[in-house]
C-alpha cells in the first residue's frame, strides 16, 4: 500500500533525460525509475524540448555535451519557456566550470561523472519535489485569481468552510439576529461583513464595536448615543452605534464582556426595534440587524450568571460557528498563499516561493493564533523576516529530539486524516497508504477515536 501510494505521487512529475550515450542513459534511466518516478527518455535535445511546455510537470536530466543541441543551449530554450523548471545538469570533471556557469545562467543543479544510482536518485528527487511546489502554488495562485464572490472573500476548500459559506448566503437576505462563534483569530468579522455585503443591507452601514474595548463608563454612551448635557464632557449630541446602523448590520464583537446591565438595555432595544439616547426622554425607531461574534462559551457563561440567557436567546436565532485552522488543514495552503499575494502587494515587493521545509512547517503547526497567526507568518516571509523556518522557535511544538519532533508530526497528520475522513480508518488508511493494522496499531497508541475501528480489525 505504502509502496503504490509513493508510487502515485511521484507520478505527477515526469522526469525527462536526456542523453546521447546510450549505456549512461539506459543507466539513469534505470536508476530514477527504481526510485519511483516516472521517466521519458531522450537521445537528443531537440526531441527532447517538446515535452517542455509552460507549467508542464516535468523536470529535465540532461548531459551537457551532445552532438548538435547541447545541455546548455537546451537549459537556455527550457526556461525561457518556462523558468521555474529544474534543469539538472550531468557534467564530466572537465566541464565543471561550465557547469557552474549554467547555475549561474538558472540550472537547478548539477552532477558530476562519475556518480551512484542513490546519488542522482536523491537529486533527482529534490528536483522532482521543487516542481511539484512550484505548480501546487501556481495552481493556489490560479484558484485564488478565478473564485469569484462569496469563495473569493471566505477562502478555503475544508467541508467545515464550504458549510459557513453555505450559511452565510441561505442567511444573508434574512434580518434574523446571527451569533458567530470561534476561536480568537477565526476570522468572525470577516463573516459578519459577509453577511452584510451579501444581504439586501449592504447598501448601509456596517458598524463595528468591540465590546471587550471600551471602558464600562463610556460603553452605553457608544452603543446608545447620547443628548447634549447628559453628562459632564456631553456638549453634543451623539448618535449611538444601534441608531448609526439603522438599515444596515450591528456587529457586536466580544460580546461575552458586555456588562450584564448594558445586557438587559440591549435587550429591551432587540424586543422593542427602539433606542432611547441617554438624557433624552424620547425613543428612535431602528431597523438594524444584529450579528454578535464569542470566542466564549455563551450558554455555560448563562448557567454561571454571567450572560443573560434571555439575550442569548434573542441572538442566538442562527449561529455560525467558525473551526480553528487546526482542525482544517487542508485551507492552510491556499490562505497562506492569498496572504503572501496581499502582503507582497501592500509592501510592493515580489511574491517569494516556499520550499517544501517551511510547506511541512505549515502544514504540521498547530496555529493556536488561527488566520490571525498565519497572516502574520505570510508577511514575515514576504519581507524576509522569517529565515529558513518559517515558524518562531518559541511557538513550535517542544521536545527537540528529531523521534519527538517526528512523532509530533505524525500524530497531526494522523488527526487531520481521521478528521478528513470522519473517522473512517480504511479510508484513511488508503490515503496515507499504510497498512490498517499500522493505522490501527497508531490510533490506540495515540489515543484517537477511529469510527469501527475495532470491528474492522477483527474482519481482516
């Protein structure tokens, strides 16, 4: 299983040699087949250079010294077809300035005669693997300039994300109160705009308070507005966030901290569509809909007393709840890359290319900042500022031993698969191509739920 799994992967990329002695080229041919790889081979440079064609996924093997084209002449065709395919070149000792020459000119690498079957393999294989980066962010970057609408605005390819947009468009017309919850970082501001630019209220306001920073005293003069004397410092009348999103969207971020008494007068404004300034003896009709974000559990802070069940009630009436990136790992890709593209933008610099170290960083962090954090790594790396390691050495997993870094990764890919596949063990089994006793074995060790797991072992 592990075997055809490795086998299929490599497959994507196909491995072009290019060799005019027929023993050197027959034996590398036989080398990087053995390795797993797909391969196409070629006597001359000239048959050769049809199989590169922009974002074709292939990488180039080829001598340097051949009759007619030779391995210079075709590096130079191949990349100004295409520049970010490796060419990797083979050169005798006599030809190594040259060769260093062609690096100089864009050549991936290059090998020296004589060499062993593990050696190109090896090289063979980074090659293969610095392609097959290249076209997974290439086809990120097509996604991202193709999805249009709500998939362009709320990114990501998880089921969890697809619901949230499905949500966000079955609610949006509605003027139904709407609760989001989620981890801090989640995005719920994002989708809180969604809702209101996707809706018949876009066309009004959208009014934002974070109820967790503002200072109790200065909190319902905010939310409520205020007449000219009402208190010392009022020398104005001030229109209050409910009455300024009259006809359009009140977000309420952090609504866990509002202070219970503000909670029963935002309440009564909710029952009665009304707003009464304070020191004013009068109430404005409003029309606002209402959309609260917790990153707080809202129904156990009402069986504490600390938030009015009946407030919860009223704005609970749909909820969205927003997953950590942690627990969607298949998004990473995609946002990292629509954040490196915002970033390199902003800063006006070009877009750099992740190499497959910091892919498998991102790919096996925990993300406890969410899409907060990940932004925040994407414009470290677009200015230069993240190094060789994409994530600080202070917020990766401890335990620096390479078994316990190991393990740690292969408990986060086991988790994601399980979660993937929702619980499924021989699906994901397939998927990772390891035998179901393996996986089986690994979840008990690891203490992770698998659906039917023990029926299915005692089947086989």
């Amino acid at each position: 299983m592990n075997k055809k799994s490795n086998q299929q992967a490599r497959d994507e990329i196909r491995v072009v040699i290019v060799e005019d002695d027929e023993d050197v080229r027959l034996g590398v041919e036989q080398a990087v087949a053995l390795a797993g790889f797909a391969v196409e081979s070629h006597a001359s440079a000239a048959s050769a250079l049809a199989a590169a064609v922009p974002g074709a996924p292939v990488v180039f093997v080829s001598d340097l010294r051949m009759p007619g084209m030779d391995g210079m002449q075709l590096l130079e065709r191949v990349l100004a077809i295409d520049a970010q395919i490796p060419v990797v070149l083979i050169s005798g000792h006599a030809d190594i300035s040259t060769a260093v020459g062609a690096m100089r000119v864009g050549a991936y690498d290059f090998i020296e005669k004589p060499f062993s079957s593990e050696h190109i393999a090896g090289r063979v294989a980074r090659a293969v693997e610095k392609r097959r980066l290249t076209l997974e962010v290439e086809g990120l970057r097509a996604a991202l300039h193709n999805w249009r609408g709500i998939e362009a605005l709320i990114l990501g390819k998880s089921p969890a994300i697809a619901d949230v947009r499905k949500k966000i468009l079955r609610l949006a017309d509605t003027s139904v109160s709407v609760l989001i919850t989620g981890e801090t970082g989640t995005g719920k501001e994002l989708i809180a705009r969604a809702l209101h630019d996707h809706g018949r209220r876009r066309e009004h306001h959208f009014v934002a308070l974070n109820c967790g920073g503002l200072p109790e005293q200065l909190f319902e003069s905010e939310l409520f507005g205020h007449e000219a004397g009402a208190f010392t410092g009022a020398t104005k009348n001030r229109i209050g966030k409910i009455e300024w999103a009259d006809g359009g969207t009140l977000f309420l971020d952090e609504i866990e901290t509002m202070p219970i008494a503000l909670q029963i007068k935002l309440l009564r404004v909710l029952q009665e569509r009304r707003v009464e300034r304070l020191g004013s003896n009068e109430s404005v009709a409003v029309d606002c809909r209402v959309v609260a974000a917790s990153k707080g559990d809202l129904a156990l802070l009402a069986n504490e007393g600390r938030f009015r069940a009946d407030l919860l009630y009223r704005l609970n009436v749909a909820l969205i709840d927003l997953p950590p990136l942690r627990e969607r790992r298949e998004d990473v890709p995609l946002l990292f890359e629509h954040f490196v593209l915002a970033a390199a933008q902003r800063f006006g610099t070009d877009a750099p290319t992740i190499t497959a170290a910091q892919f498998s960083e991102l790919t096996a962090h925990q993300w406890p900042g969410n899409v907060r954090e990940l932004q925040n790594v994407a414009d470290r790396f677009v200015l230069g500022l993240a190094g060789d390691e994409l994530i600080p050495s202070g917020d990766r997993p401890r335990g620096g031993s390479l078994n316990e870094q190991l393990a740690y990764i292969e408990r986060v890919l086991i988790e994601e698969m399980m979660r993937r596949h929702n619980g499924n063990v021989g699906a994901a089994s397939e998927e990772l191509g390891m035998p179901r006793k393996t996986l089986y074995h690994k979840l008990r060790q690891l203490r992770i739920p698998g659906r039917d797991a023990q029926a299915d072992e005692h089947d086989m």
